[in-house]
C-alpha cells in the first residue's frame, strides 16, 4: 500500500513546516521536523490512530528540532539527524538565546543516518539524501506513495529560493552542489514539501528556481 503524507503543518513562530508520513497497514508513523507545538503534533498523530516510530530532522536548527526531546519523551520514538549536525542539537540552549527563547537540554540523539541510508516504517522505508550546503548535516528525505512520491526538502530547497548559508556551518557553494547533484537528476513529477513555505516539485525549480534553475533543463 505504501505510506502517505497523513498531515503536514507550520508549527511556531517560524513557521516550520512538520509533516507526518506513515504506513496505514500497521500505523506506524515518522514525524518530519518536530520543531514546536508538541501538543498539536501529538493530536494529529492521535487523530489519525498512528504511532511514531521516528523522529527524523532534515537539519538541526532550533525551528526544527525544538520540541523533539519532549516528543521522544512522551512517545518513546526515537531522535534520528545526520552527525554533521550534532554541535547544533548538542547547542540547543544557545540557538535559542540568541532569539531570546528557552530550550530545555537536548535529549541522545539515537540514531545517525547517512547518504543512502534507509528509515523503516511499516513496510515502507524513508530513502536518506545527504545535501550539506544550509547546515553541515542537512538532510532531505525521500518517500515512495502511489498516488506520487515526495521528498522533504528541509532548508535546502524552496519554492523558487534555497536555504541561506550565512549561518553556522553554510556554504554557498556546497548548497547549489547539493540541490544540482542530487536533487535536481531526481524525477520532475517529484513534490517538494520544503522545511518553510508552499510545496513545489523538481521540475518546477529546475526550470525557474533563480538560484539553480535553467530553462532548458530537462528533468527525468
């Protein structure tokens, strides 16, 4: 049957795009992004009659990952993020000092996942892309559903913008590698939902992303 976006919405005040995906055969869930408002994200997985089984992060800034030790707290679920972007998560209390917002001390992240790695739920499994540019680790995530697939683009790629690298840890250079090589020779019918901001696909930002995309490109 394959698994299926069961909601995605902006959560905090930065409007973090979260998404639940999961598997309606065994209702097992993966929570995409859990940056804030726990208690919303714990209704729609209540609502919907899914368990999480992860908690996965595109990236580590605090907008992404603010309330995943409460999450894993609550639901035993566990915290998965690439090792590039772990002094980020260990420096939780610090992102948000410096907008004024207060994080308890992250909770172990328990798993690291890697270029070509797989996340397991039900049947189906999350395809691991590793696309540094906005963060050293920063992470997409692609799911296979019948009535299309879809990738979670974290911070990397928007409608028609990328992620800004002026941050800890972003690079320029290395961002237009990441969405160029391994984003854009994915198929054109792909939907993006970005990390902020409305969904798009390959096709579309490859024909008119100003940053990276060309007019005569030609996706698969």
């Amino acid at each position: 049957m394959g698994l299926f976006v069961i909601d995605s919405f902006e959560v905090g005040q930065f409007a973090c795009n979260c998404s639940i995906v999961g598997d309606p055969g065994t209702k097992e869930a993966i929570v995409v992004d859990p940056g804030d408002e726990p208690d919303r994200i714990l209704e729609a997985l209540a609502g919907s009659g899914f368990h999480p089984v992860a908690l996965v992060h595109t990236h580590a800034h605090f907008d992404h990952v603010g309330c995943s030790g409460l999450l894993k707290r609550i639901t035993g679920a566990p915290i998965l993020m690439h090792e590039g972007d772990r002094p980020l998560y260990q420096n939780l209390a610090e992102q948000g000092a410096a907008f004024g917002l207060k994080f308890e001390a992250p909770s172990m992240v328990d798993r690291l996942l890697v270029q070509g790695d797989r996340v397991a739920c039900g049947k189906d499994q999350l395809e691991v892309l590793h696309t540094p540019g906005h963060t050293p680790g920063s992470l997409c995530f692609r799911m296979a559903c019948e009535d299309g697939d879809v990738l979670f683009s974290g911070d990397t790629l928007f409608r028609r913008s990328i992620g800004r690298t002026d941050l800890w840890g972003g690079s320029t250079p290395q961002i237009l590698e990441s969405i160029k090589e391994r984003l854009l020779t994915l198929p054109g019918a792909l939907r993006v939902i970005p990390g902020h901001g409305p969904e798009t696909t390959i096709a579309e930002e490859g024909r008119r992303n100003p940053f990276v995309g060309d007019p005569n490109y030609r996706p698969l």
